[in-house]
C-alpha cells in the first residue's frame, strides 16, 4: 500500500512518470497534481488496467487535499531549459513554485518522502530543507533530489563506447550535484571495471555533465529531457519503494548529509568538505536513508579533482537556496 503524488502532473515529465507510476504495482493510489490539465491527463491514466486508483487535483485549491495521506511525492512542476540556459536560469520560477509545494506536503503529510526533481536540483533540495526545518519536520532522510538521470546516461554513455557492457546492468556511482560540471561520474568505480583511455573518460565525463544539453539542442526550444528522465523518475521511485518494503536498494541522490553523518566522513574526506548536500550513493529503507553507501575504494585522481571543482560550484547553489527559503 504506497501513495504517491506528482506535483506538476500534467507536464513534461509529469505525464510518463504518472504513466510509468500507474504501472507499478506497489503504487496503490496516485494523486496526480497540477496548475493545468490535469483532469485529462489523470482520466487517462486511469484507463490503464493495474488496480491503483488515480485521482486529479487542479490548482492551488486542491493542493492540500493532493499530499494529504501520501506516502511519496515525486515534484517536476516548474519550467523547463530552452537552449542557452543553464539549470540555474530556472531559479527564479521553481525556486518559489517549489517552496510552496513542499509546504503543503509539510502540513498535510510531514512523513511523506520527497522527491524533487524541479531544475536546480542543487538549489531547490536547499530550499525543501530549510521549508520542512521552518515547519519543524524535517528529516534528512526522507528528502531527496532526484540525480537518478545522470547515473543513467552514465551507463549508456559508456555502453556507447563498449558494446560488450550491459547498459541495463552496469551501475557507476555519481556523485556531487545535479548540473554541468557539479555532476562527477566514478567511472573508475562501475559495478564492473570498464577500461577506457584517459581520453575517453575525459570525453565521457564531460559528455555525462552536459548530457542535458544534447537533449535541449534537439528539442530546440520544445523544453529538456521528459521521457528519459520519466523513466529515471520512476526508477527512483520504484527503489525508494522497495527500499520502504524491505529490499536492499542503493541508488545515488543528492542529499543532505546529515542524512548519515558517519557515513559522509568518506564523502566530506574526498572533497564534499563541510557542504550540507551532496549526491551519493544511498542504501533505502523505511526510514528513507538508511546510510551512505561506501565508494568501496578510492576515485581516480582524475575525478578526484572533479569532486573539488564541484564542490566550489555547489557551495554556492546551496547558499542560493538557503537564502531564497530564508527570504535573505
Ligand atoms: P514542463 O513545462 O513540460 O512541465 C512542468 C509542469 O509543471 C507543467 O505541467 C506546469 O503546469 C506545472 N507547474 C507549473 N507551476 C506549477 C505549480 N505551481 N504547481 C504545480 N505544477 C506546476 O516541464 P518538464 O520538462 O516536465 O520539466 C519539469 C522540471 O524538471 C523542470 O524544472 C526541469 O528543469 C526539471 N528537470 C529535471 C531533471 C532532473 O534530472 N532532475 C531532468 C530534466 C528536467
């Protein structure tokens, strides 16, 4: 029995990841939430033949009643990238439609999971924070910030160059944040060992950290990546769910770190330093979190210097949305 929401339902990537959700059998309700519609959007989806019930809510109005009772709220509301934007160009919309979501969710379901996906991930978890700490619930390990696509185009990208690997299977952990050069892919540290030329992981590294953009420069103007990250979306929280049910699942997240401060030590030693969120491989459980998973080794020089460069361009994301929540 698992209730989730989507919050901006009726976009982009709200339709697939609803669609994709319908069709996961642990999900017993689906609230499907936007500004517009979303009716159709939900009436549709409430023909595909799984048992969960789907329900709509339209506006401002019935959002109380969207993220009362859920478990899961998965958030893509907000604007997209046109070509020439970067993440951060989005801030200033989904920094405030965001804010007023997870408020909701802190006063009608304050246990409920978080999952935010709204663009700038490096900012907008900041800000989930600081709103769920304002309203005296916040637990570090129940919010998340969806990075599940950078680890996905990590295990494409490098099937790209290898036939022989199994994009389906291969898992390379990614750390940092969720925009350009904040993303650091350990390629040195795949599920299993891939050998690529230093110019390769250069070219593959990079490719993985703009991956987006390839998406916004092909849909020239019609908006960034909706089906693949549907699918990444749903992959996300198909995992947070069996997590919740008892399975073993590790997937990497951008997180607050506070989430499991013994376990960020290796994190914090590589070059997250004191920075409050970073993305790491996460074990789930019914508790959220359950700990931070360890790289297992050490990253290659290489990345290790990608994690540095990171950090410095993350501090700063973090400060932004610290202070937008805090109005300073
Ligand atoms: P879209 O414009 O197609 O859909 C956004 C939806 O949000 C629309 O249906 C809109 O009506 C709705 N919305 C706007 N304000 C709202 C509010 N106050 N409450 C509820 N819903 C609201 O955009 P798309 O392509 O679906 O992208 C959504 C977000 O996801 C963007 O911020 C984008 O940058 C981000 N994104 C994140 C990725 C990630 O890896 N985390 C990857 C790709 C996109």
């Amino acid at each position: 029995m698992v209730s989730v929401a989507v919050l901006g339902a009726a976009g982009g990537i709200g339709q697939p990841l609803s669609l994709l959700l319908k069709l996961n059998t642990s999900v017993t309700k689906l609230h499907l939430y936007d500004i517009v519609n979303v009716p159709g959007v939900a009436a549709d989806i409430s023909h595909v033949a799984t048992n969960s019930e789907v329900k709509s809510f339209l506006g401002p109005k019935q959002l109380a009643d969207a993220v009362t009772g859920i478990d899961l709220a998965v958030i893509p509301a907000g604007v997209p990238r046109k070509p020439g934007m970067t993440r951060d160009d989005l801030f200033k919309i989904n920094a405030g439609i965001v804010k007023t979501l997870v408020e909701a969710i802190a006063e009608n379901s304050p246990r409920a999971f978080i999952a935010v996906i709204s663009n700038p991930v490096n900012s907008t978890v900041p800000i989930a924070a600081e709103v769920l700490k304002a309203k005296g619930v916040f637990d570090p390990r129940r919010l998340f910030g969806v990075t599940t696509l950078d680890v996905v185009r990590a295990s494409r990208f490098v099937r790209d160059l290898r036939s022989n690997v199994d994009a389906a299977s291969l898992r390379v952990p990614v750390v940092g944040g969720h925009s350009g050069t904040t993303i650091v892919p350990l390629v040195s540290l795949a599920s299993s060992p891939v050998e690529l030329s230093e110019s390769e992981i250069k070219e593959l590294t990079n490719r993985i950290q703009f991956g987006g953009d390839e998406v916004v420069k092909a849909k020239d103007g019609a908006g960034s990546a909706t089906l693949s990250m549907a699918y990444a979306g749903a992959r996300f929280a198909d995992s947070l769910i069996r997590g919740i049910k008892g399975e073993s699942v590790v997937e990497p997240s951008f997180i607050a770190l506070a989430a499991d401060p013994a376990g960020a030590e290796e994190i914090r030693k590589l070059g997250a330093g004191d920075l409050e969120f970073f993305a790491v491989p996460v074990e789930l459980s019914d508790k959220g979190v359950s700990r931070i998973v360890s790289l297992g080794a050490e990253p290659s020089a290489f990345e290790r210097e990608a994690i540095a460069v990171a950090a410095e361009a993350l501090s700063a994301n973090i400060t932004t949305g610290v202070n937008f929540a805090k109005g300073a």
